[in-house]
C-alpha cells in the first residue's frame, strides 16, 4: 500500500481513533504503523501518557531503524491502554480505540491502535508491544494475526518498558505470510520468512494443555468446539501458577519504572492505571525474585511438556471483545496469554471463521524456533481456506 493511499484510509476511519500522529514519511517498502511507545525519529513518542516532554525522538528504535533499512515507511504511531498497561485501549487522554469490526467495542490492548489500524486496512502491517498478551489480544479481537516471537528474538532498544522481563515486540498483520514477512524485517532478518508446507498438514503434532480450557463464552465456544474438539490434552503446568508470577513480575516492574513519577505526578495517570501502578509498588522484592526463580521453572517445564507435540493450541481469549462501555473483562482476556510471556515462548494468534465477531486460536510452538511455529501456523491457514484439516484442527 503506497503512503498516499494510507492517509487517505486514516482521515475516512479517524473514528477508530487508531493514531495519535502521523508522519510526512515516503518509501519504496512497506507501509506500516508503529504503537507510539516505539521511538520513530523526528516523532513524538508519548507513551499514551502525558507525562513525557514533547520532544521528536533522536533516533528510531531498532525495530524501527530494521524497517527503514528495508525500505518501508513508518504511516503514524499508534493510539494505546496508556504505559501499555491494560487490555482495553481507551486512553484517557487521547480518547478510546473503536474495534473496526464493532466500533461499539474494544479492540483490546495495549496495541489496540495497531490491531485496529491493520484490520481496517489503513496500513500494511504494524508494530506493537507484547508484555502479558498485548499483541495478540487485540489482534483476536480485531479477526487478524499477531505475533509474539521468542523473547529476545526482536530489539526493545529504544521501547518505553512496561515489565522489561517480559517485554517484546511483535507485529500485527492481516495474515500469516504478511506478518512473517514483518517479523523477517524488524529482525533485520535473523528470523526468514518460511514457506508453507505444501504437502497433507495431517502429520503436524498439536495438543491442548490438559484442564485449561474452560468457562468460555459461547461464541468463543462455539468457535473452540468446531476448531479444536478432536485434538488430544496433554499434561501440563497449572495454569495458575503462570497468573501469580506474571503478576508479581509485571506489576513490581512496571511500579518500579514508574516510581519517580507516581511521587510527583500521580494526577497526570488515567485512574486504572494508576491503580495497578499503587498495587505494583505494594510488591515485596522477595516475592519479586521468588517469581523470577519460579518463571525459570515454568519455562523448563513448559518446554519438557511440549517435547512430543510441534505446537499447543488454546483459545486465544475466553470472550469475544467487550463493549466499550462494559465491565471490565481482564481475565477472561488475559486468561490464555500470559502464561507464554512468562515463559518467553512463541505464540501467534490466528483467527478463526465465524458468522459474528472475531474468534482466534493461539499457536505456542518451541523457544527459538519461531520459523517452525510460522511454517505450521502459514499451513493451517491455507489448509482452512481450502476447506481442509489440519493436524486435527477443523477450518
């Protein structure tokens, strides 16, 4: 999509309220959004605060700087949940992101922007931030793929942190050639681009993680049933073990970041935030560095659980997207997604088709084999378009 054509589509859908700036940038590659806790040079990043001085960053972060030197272009830095710390998008200062697929609802966050720019069309791909599921949350809400790879696997020089233990950057697109197209390039190619596999995807190895699976809506349901009902369980962590450590890593972390300012400018923090940060700063370092002992633990036995199977597969959220004006949803969202930020596996998330709003399935493949997880999630994609099976999975 060439940038012209872009800006025509942000100015038609502004009431996605997708962006917080955009750029004068042209280039021969790739159109793509960046979520604006990402430094862009000559762009103000805000952090989806207002708390930062409204100076043009110096120097492009290196998932940026990768982007340039592929010959893409960077359209505009996308609207956020503010610090990148919640699920819902709407920004108490720069106003909420509308889900392009029901404005009346969230697009999930905190890359609520970018998923919302991607789905609607209005660039080619984009960059977000995956701290607890911020990838790939809004990309299942939004009926698009997202991508957390390996953590490590991209820079997060030149990134706001919110939880640097778990931050990652991951892209949003509109399907799953296109986004490892993009996680090639802000790799600076370190992860190519795999092909699918042309032949029966019949002999791909999937399972779901025995008892984890439960209390979905019934889209959600529904969508699950169909999808995934014949594949085998296999054992595996309990699930709430990965919801303490994440919280205790995540919410001592971020307080810890944001400590400075919550002593002298607590009154420029949106209310939900600000509470999170207070609770975060309540955190006992003890049970700080217990949680970081335990998260190697649980990435061990993680990796041990998965050693005869090519991938698991969960629900990517246990509900459809919320309505803006609803009660918060944070764990039924949350629920599937944290767990793989702990342990820093990959994870994408693939929608499903469905008659109503979005549903996805989230694919955890093998640390450091984020081609693989690719290659099989590419094969899937297209077994579903032809009507196929895959690996006991049902289009």
């Amino acid at each position: 999509m060439d940038t012209s054509t872009a800006r025509s589509r942000i100015a038609a859908r502004s009431d996605l309220n997708a962006f917080i700036s955009l750029s004068k940038e042209e280039g021969p590659g790739p159109t793509v959004a960046v979520k604006d806790v990402i430094d862009v040079a000559a762009m103000v990043t805000t952090g989806g605060g207002i708390l930062l001085p409204p100076e043009p960053a110096s120097k492009d972060a290196a998932c940026v700087s990768a982007l340039h030197e592929a010959g893409g272009s960077v359209i505009g830095k996308t609207n956020l949940h503010e610090w990148a710390f919640g699920p819902t998008s709407s920004n108490p200062h720069f106003g909420p992101v509308r889900n392009p697929r029901d404005p009346d609802r969230i697009p999930g966050g905190s890359s609520g922007g970018s998923a919302a720019a991607v789905a609607a069309s209005l660039c080619d791909w984009a960059i977000g931030t995956d701290t607890g599921g911020s990838v790939r949350m809004p990309a299942a809400l939004c009926g698009v793929v997202g991508v957390k790879p390996t953590r490590g696997v991209v820079s997060t020089d030149g990134v706001i942190p919110l939880a640097p233990t778990l931050d990652t950057v991951g892209p949003i697109a509109p399907d799953v050639g296109a986004a490892g197209e993009a996680l090639e390039i802000i790799t600076g190619g370190s992860v190519p681009v795999p092909p699918p596999r042309l032949d029966s995807t019949s002999g791909f190895r999937l399972a779901v993680p025995r008892s984890w699976v439960c209390e979905l809506d019934s889209d959600v349901a529904r969508a699950w049933s169909r999808v995934a009902g014949s594949l085998p369980e296999i054992d595996f962590p309990e699930r709430e073990r990965f919801s303490i450590v994440f919280n205790r890593i995540c919410g001592y972390e971020a307080a810890q970041f944001h400590r400075p300012w919550l002593e002298r400018f607590s009154d420029r923090y949106g209310a939900d935030v600000l509470e999170r940060l207070r609770q975060g700063l309540s955190i006992d370092s003890g049970d700080y560095e217990a949680a970081l002992a335990e998260s190697v633990r649980l990435r061990e036995e993680v990796s041990s659980a998965m050693a005869t199977v090519d991938a698991i597969v969960l629900p990517a959220t246990a509900c459809v997207a919320p309505r803006l004006d609803g009660p918060d949803r944070r764990e039924p969202l949350t629920r599937y997604l944290r767990a793989f930020s702990v342990t820093g596996h990959p994870a994408l998330v693939l929608p499903v088709a469905t008659q109503g709003l979005p549903v996805a399935v989230e694919l955890v493949g093998h640390l450091h084999r984020d081609p693989e997880l690719l290659a099989l999630a590419r094969s899937i994609e297209r077994s579903w378009r032809r009507g196929e099976a895959s690996g006991g999975m049902m289009p």
